[in-house]
C-alpha cells in the first residue's frame, strides 16, 4: 500500500455550481467512489431578487444603488411632483398590507409543503417518491395564473371560496413544488457519510435527517428558498385578477378614475423594487449568519 498525495482543486464554472477535481503528480484522477457520492450541487435559477453576497461590505455595490436609487426616485417625485405622486402614495398602504398578509401565509404553508415534497423527492418508499414525483412534475408544468382561475372559478362550482383564500392556496401548491426540489437537491448534498455516521451512533432515519442532515442542508437551501419568498412576494400581483385588494389592485381602481397610468404604475413599480431589495438584504443577512464561522 502506498499514501497517494492528492491535490484537490475547486473552481467556480459560469453556472454556479463548484465541481472538484483530483490529480496526482500532475495528471487528472477519477475520485473515490465516495466523494463521487457527496459531490451534490444545488443550482437553482429562480425570477427572485438577486440575493447580495453576505461577505460584501462595501458601501457602494449594486444593492445600495439601486435601493437608494428607488427611494430616493419616489421620494423626489413627491415632492417635485406631489399632485398626482403623493396622492398615489398615500391610496397604496392598504394594498401593501394585503399583498405582505398573502406573502407570508403562503410561505406558512408552501415551506412546509416544500420540505415534505423534498423527503417524499427522496424516500426508498415507491409509492410515496412516485406522489411527490408526481406532484411536482403537473403544478411545475401549469402556470401559477392558470391555477388562480382553476381554484377561484372553475372550483367555485364545488365549493366556493374567498379571494384571498384562492390566492393563498394557489400559491402555497405552486410554490411548495419549486420549494421541494430546493428541499431535495440540498438535502443530497450532504455527504452519505452524515447519515452513516448516525445510523452508526444508534440514530433512527427520523433523527438523522432532522438532527444532522437538515440543520447541515439548510445553509445550501436557505439562499434559493429566500429567493422563492421573494419572488412568491412578486407574484401575488397576479391576485389582482380575483379582486383581491392587494397593491395591484388598488393601483388599477386608482387609474380607473384618473387614468394616470404612467404615474401610478411607477409609483407601484418603485414600491415594489424596495420591498424586494430590503427583503433580499435580509436573506443574506441570515446567509451570513448561519455561515458565520466559515470565514474564520
């Protein structure tokens, strides 16, 4: 037996995902079996705000521009502008309060459904892995606005529902597939070497995966599921279309009887490209947070 000398180099390709590479005395080597089994990725490529790299502490990056930017926009046409611009303003806030009640019903319930999705993704019962399969392969092949109109009219002949209760539910369906595929492909990424080491210390299969996979996978699937609230935060400006008075809403009543279009709609623009940003620096701010001790 002899010790070979492994170098091993990570790089970073242009998708995003990191992929090792093992050589010895200069030429490349195929890598243990088991670090073939633990080499998972997770790339997720989502309609979410862009998530600001936690290890940034510049002032000036892209993230401030642009946050100072939308508010300092809004503000200024304010008070350049106050008639229509305040006017608009101050006829929104109920709508946000609506569109923020949708957003985060819906991640009650979608980030749960997801991470069931997630295990049901990965289970050895057939039975169990071919639903969760099945799942997310219709919903993920049906558009999120398809389904508001299935459950608010098409359901409506079976039982009726309110506005918001539709919206809730569409949501939390659409999204808890998307989220179960980020369950999924950051739970794999774990090492089997995790789970092997306790099963060996007398965990069950419950206790090892939300005992020492879970809380491992989390760091990986925190960024992606941050970036699905977001962008789960945009799309409920397709609720409008069930009258529900979020901020979409409340914008197309205001142009009904003005018939301001471009002011108002900018107004509704720049409102929602700071909700997104402040959320966006908060999903990082917990990124950081839970890789703390990475950067030491």
């Amino acid at each position: 037996m002899f010790k070979l000398r492994r170098l091993i180099r990570e790089k970073a390709p242009a998708d995003g995902s990191r992929h090792r590479a093992f050589f010895h005395k200069g030429r490349r080597i195929q890598p243990p079996k088991a670090e073939q089994e633990s080499s998972a990725n997770i790339v997720m490529v989502t309609d979410g705000a862009s998530i600001p790299n936690p290890r940034e502490w510049r002032l000036v990056n892209a993230w401030s521009i642009s946050l100072v930017g939308a508010i300092g926009s809004l503000l200024a046409l304010c008070l350049i502008w106050p008639e229509p611009y305040r006017r608009i303003l101050f006829y929104l806030p109920d709508g946000i309060l609506i569109t923020f009640e949708i957003t985060i019903l819906s991640i009650c319930f979608a980030v749960p459904l997801g991470l069931i999705t997630g295990l049901g993704r990965i289970s050895r019962n057939r039975f169990i892995n071919l639903l969760a399969s099945t799942y997310v392969e219709v919903i993920r092949g049906i558009p999120l606005l398809v389904q508001l109109f299935y459950i608010y009219y098409a359901l409506s002949r079976f039982v009726q529902v309110s506005g918001i209760t539709s919206a809730v539910t569409a949501i939390s369906i659409c999204y808890g597939a998307y989220m179960g595929e980020v369950f999924r492909a950051g739970i794999m990424a774990i090492p089997k070497g995790q789970t092997e080491a306790a099963r060996s210390l007398g965990f069950n299969r419950f206790q090892t995966m939300f005992y020492v996979v879970l809380p491992q996978a989390w760091r990986t699937i925190l960024p992606p599921v941050g970036n699905e609230c977001i962008a789960m935060l945009k799309d409920t400006s397709l609720v409008s279309i069930l009258a529900v008075p979020d901020i979409m809403q409340r914008a197309r009543s205001f142009v009904g009887t003005t018939y301001l279009y471009f002011e108002t709609y900018t107004v509704v623009a720049l409102i929602y490209l700071i909700i997104t940003l402040i959320l966006s620096k908060c999903v990082s701010h917990m990124e950081g947070r839970l890789n703390y001790y990475d950067g030491k």
